[in-house]
C-alpha cells in the first residue's frame, strides 16, 4: 500500500531508498516496588548510566571531525551541561531512595518535571530546548534498559540507499549520523529552528521534520521517498510514482552540479547590470562553504551566535579571533559583521522574562544600556579590520539618537586603541539594518548619518505586519508580497541609490528565487543571503534582463489584489 506523510522539508533535494527504523526509547516507563534495602543498588545502577552516557558524550565530542561544523560540538557541549546538571543526575536518586521505585521511574518522574517548567516558557528558542532534555533523559533510559544509544550503523547487506527514520534525533546521533553516510533522514519531531534542522542544512542531503507519525507508520525495509523540497515522504510508491521520481531526483542532481559550474562567474544581468552576491553565516567555519559557493562577501555575519550555548561571555581575545579569522579566509572580500542582536528569540539572558521580547531589550537597544559590553565587541572588530575588509552593521536602528550614540561609542572604541598604539582600518564603514518600519519611512536620518544600510526583511515583514515570526499560529500571515511590505523596500532601495548610499537585503527575501527578479527591478545590487541559495540566485540574475522588468516591477508597486500580484509576479519571472 502507498500513502505519503507531510512534514516540514529542511534540507531539499530527493532521496530514495530503503527504511532503517530507529528505536525510540521513549519515556512512558513502568513504576515497580524496589525493597529498602536494594534501594542504594539501584541508585547505584542510576548512577553508572549517567556515568556511562557522560563517558559517551566525551568520546563523541572527542571524534568529531574538525571539519564538521561547529553547531555539532556546540550541541554535544549542551547536552552535557543538561546531563551534569543535578535535576537529573541526582535528583532521580533521591527519589529511588525515598519512594523505594526503579531508577527508570526516578528518571521519568524527575524528567517530567523538568519538562513542565519548559511549557511556561514563552521564549520560542529557550521552549525548543525541551527537545535536547528530552534527547538526554531518552539516552539514560536507553542505557538502564541495556539498549544501544546510538544511531545504528547502515546495514551491511543493504544495496541501496538508506533512509534513517527516527522518532527525534539528538545532535549526538548526528554526528554519528553524518560518518555513516544515510541518504537522508526524515524524524516526527523538529520544528524549523530545532537544533535537528539546524544540523540537516548544515548536511545538505534532503530531509524533513515535524512528520509527527512517521515512525510508526513506516515499517522497516520499506521503499521510501523523500521530497525534501516539498516536505512530502511517499511510502510504497508504484512503479510510476517511481520512475517520476526517479527522474527528478536525476534531473535534481543535473542541475546542481551545473550550478557548480557557476561559481566563479560574476553575476551579471544580459543587458550588463552587475550584482554581489553575498552571504550570511553565523561563524567562521562558515567561510569555507561560503566560498565554495562563490560568494563575493559576507554580506551578513551574525556574530551574537559566539554568545549562545555558553555560560560566559567571550572576551575581546576571542570575538578578536573569530572575527579575524573571517577577514583573513575571505581574502579582501567585504566582511560585514552585524554587533551582537542578542534579546527576543536569541537570548542570552535567561532570566530576564519580557512580554513582548521581539519589541523590548533587543539588539542595538541592548548593547547601547551595557556599553563596555558592547565596546568590547567594537574594540574586537576594528582590531580584526587590520586584516582585511570589514564592515561594521548596527541591528534595529530606528532613531537618530541610537545612531549618535553608537557611532559616540566607536570613537570611544577607537579612541582606546589610538592611545594602546594599536592598529585598525580608519576608514572602517559603519552601516545600519533597515528592519523596523519607522527607520524605513524615515530613512534620510539614516542616509545622512550611515556609510551603507542593510535591509532586514525578516524583521522588517514582522513589524510591518504585526506578525511573530517565531510564531507557527500566524506563520500563514508572513507575506512578503504584502504591498505595503513592497512598498517600504522599493522605497528604501530607491532612497539609497538616490543618494548614493550602498544598500544590501540580507533577510530571507535575498535567497528566496521567486523574488530575484523584482528586487533585482527595485534596483537592488548586493543581496546577501543563506549559502545554499546562491548559485541558485546567480543563475537567475545571469538569465534576467533588467530592461525588461522595471515596468512589471512598478505595475507590482501599484498594485493592492493579492491575486494580481501573483500574477504579475509570475510574468516577471517568465519575461
Ligand atoms: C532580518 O531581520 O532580516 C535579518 C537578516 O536579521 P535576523 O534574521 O538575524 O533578525
Ligand atoms: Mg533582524
């Protein structure tokens, strides 16, 4: 029988294959009696699970790869500081020995607990962290009922592809994962920000989350597809479901390694309009894929992803290093680094418990009420603009007031480094994020006052719009083609231009290939965007006529039927 399951695709591509079923060990446990006097055994027993799993995380983080990216260890390092934490190495054990229970009821009770205190949270980030306690308490179980906790190796008599298909998997199984080469893997759980997620694009083979029964529809041996595009998994598929998909995934393949052959053509239009191309990364070790994949900068570099997952703050040495580091490997290519945009759903302060986090303590607000913080970070960029091109970025500007500050707080950063005697680029650029709706409407301050401007349409849609982005419940509600959402960002590309400020959109709109084009009319040149769309983007610029779309472009300006501007969007995309 064939049937298909939706999820949330991650990573595209096809994948087709055999299932490999991964055991789930789940936390449903039964409570049995232990006697009083097997109590310190069986505490014992808890204990040496705990001691065997933290021995397995060690080992693990020891194996992994200097060529993985850095979330792996990141990952790794969370899920040991979860482990040591005492709620659950050693709570459970006082539990067995004053309810005289087995440990795996001990760890369960306990566990659940914990996980009741994540459900009040409102913070989207610090909520998903349920998932990694989950993934550690299921690897105690796993070890005090005596099963594996590992993701299986493939199995050897397999022929063909496989699939991996897990109820969760924990970074650690990644990284396991990732040395044993499945085609894919498909999981019930995950959400687009799940660490799981994260660590699939960083894969780059098709796989899809948030299939929430595929584990237990899916039988062992079963012949799998995998849309990873599409989000879709068709289970048993016929022959002719087959052969279809079998073509796209060669036709799929085709056209990536003849995207490869673009790399280092410069992304020029027919009639001769040139563009950058440029890229977000989130750490240095981003670079190298960055490059692969021909980018011409780093068009955004979120640096607050250095203060995450750790519970000190990295001093000026370090930011200096990381930061350097990017310079160096890009080789005079610009390098924008955006100052920490800590706060809402990127919080480094956990205790700090807001209503409306999006719209609080955020950003440039943040940095500019912990000014030695923040100078620390400015003091680490303008050092590390001694070795190559960098940019400075200031996230959520939205009045002139923050502007004076902040660039007041770069000469003071500078003004420290004169009177060290130490060196950095003097004509280092400061620019500005355009994301919230009043430094759109209001850009002449920002013209004036900026040397670049970056637009951040992610934020900016979610202001605009009034909609979380974190938000799954209004997800539906985020539309970039809304007009007035096209009307602020035509507005501050024309603004820029016309006063020859430089301008880049570095939000999700930049990667997005149904947009290409009309950004391109709006007469955007530097989009900067996740590495993976890239080639994809390049090609669509080298096949556009710029001549060609401004009318379109303007009649989509004019327009308000959201219908007709679909339509109009599509002519523009097949003129
Ligand atoms: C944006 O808001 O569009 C942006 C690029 O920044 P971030 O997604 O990190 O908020
Ligand atoms: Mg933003």
């Amino acid at each position: 029988m064939s049937f298909t399951i939706h999820g949330i695709g991650v990573s595209g591509g096809i994948a087709i294959g055999h299932a490999q079923l991964m055991t789930h060990a789940g936390l449903d446990v039964p409570r049995y009696a232990v006697p009083p006097h097997q109590a310190a055994d069986e505490s014992a027993r808890f204990e040496a699970a705990v001691k065997q799993v933290r021995t397995e995380f060690e080992e693990l983080r020891a194996s992994v790869p200097a060529t993985a990216p850095a979330e792996f260890a990141a990952f790794i390092n969370l899920h040991l500081m979860i482990l040591n934490d005492s709620t659950l190495s050693v709570a459970p054990r006082r539990i067995i020995e004053t309810e005289n229970c087995n440990a795996e009821w001990a760890l369960r009770i306990q566990a659940d607990a914990l996980l009741a205190q994540f459900d009040e949270i409102e913070d989207e980030y610090l909520r998903e962290r349920r998932a990694d306690v989950i993934q550690v308490a299921e690897r105690v179980m796993k070890t005090l009922s005596g099963q594996p906790g590992y993701v299986p190796p493939p199995r050897s008599d397999a022929a063909q592809s496989l699939i991996l298909v897990a109820h969760d998997l924990s970074p650690a199984d990644v990284v396991q994962f990732k040395q044993h080469r499945f085609a894919s893997f498909i999981t019930d759980l995950g959400g687009t920000t799940s660490h799981t997620a994260v660590v699939a694009r960083s894969l780059a083979i098709p796989s899809i989350v948030a299939l929430h029964r595929a584990r237990q529809l899916i039988r062992e041996n079963d012949l799998v597809i995998v849309d990873g595009t599409q989000g879709v998994v068709i289970v048993g598929p016929d022959e002719q479901v087959l052969a279809e998909y079998q073509l796209r995934q060669h036709q799929f393949d085709l056209e990536r390694q003849k995207l490869r052959r673009l790399r280092d053509r410069r992304a020029v239009t027919l009639d001769g309009v040139a563009v950058e191309l440029q890229a977000n990364i989130e750490q240095p070790a981003d670079v190298v894929d960055a490059r692969d994949n021909g980018a011409t900068g780093i068009g955004l570099y979120r640096s607050e992803f250095l203060f995450l997952n750790r519970d000190d703050l990295p001093d000026e040495d370090e930011q200096f290093e990381a930061y350097r580091k990017v310079a160096v490997e890009m080789d005079g290519m610009p390098v924008t680094i955006r100052t920490y945009d800590l706060g809402a759903d990127k919080d480094d302060v956990q205790e700090r418990v807001t209503t409306n986090p999006a719209l609080g303590l955020r950003a440039i607000r943040l940095c500019l009420t912990e000014p030695r913080r923040f100078i620390t970070q400015l003091r680490a960029m303008l050092r590390a603009s001694h070795y190559g091109k960098i940019n400075i970025l200031i996230p959520m500007l939205a009045t002139a007031a923050e502007i004076e500050q902040t660039l007041a707080l770069i000469q003071q950063a500078k003004q420290s480094l004169d009177d060290e005697g130490v060196s950095y680029d003097r004509g280092i650029k400061v620019g500005g994020m355009i994301e919230v709706p009043a430094a759109a409407l209001a850009l002449g301050i920002f013209v004036r006052k900026l040397d670049f401007l970056s637009i951040g349409t992610n934020d900016l849609i979610q202001y605009t719009l009034a909609i979380d982005r974190t938000d799954d419940t209004v997800a539906h509600l985020y539309d970039p083609l809304h007009p007035a959402v096209l009307n602020l960002i035509a507005g501050i590309i024309a603004t820029a231009n016309k006063a020859k400020v430089p301008v880049a959109l570095c939000g999700e709109m930049a990667g997005d290939t149904a947009l290409t084009r009309l950004l391109l009319a709006f007469g955007l040149r530097q989009y900067s965007m996740h590495i993976a769309h890239l080639l994809d983007v390049k090609q669509i610029i080298l096949k556009s006529d710029y001549a060609r779309l401004k009318p379109l472009a303007r009649k989509m300006l004019r327009a308000t039927d959201p219908a007709k501007l679909l339509a109009l969007l599509e002519k523009l995309n097949s003129a």
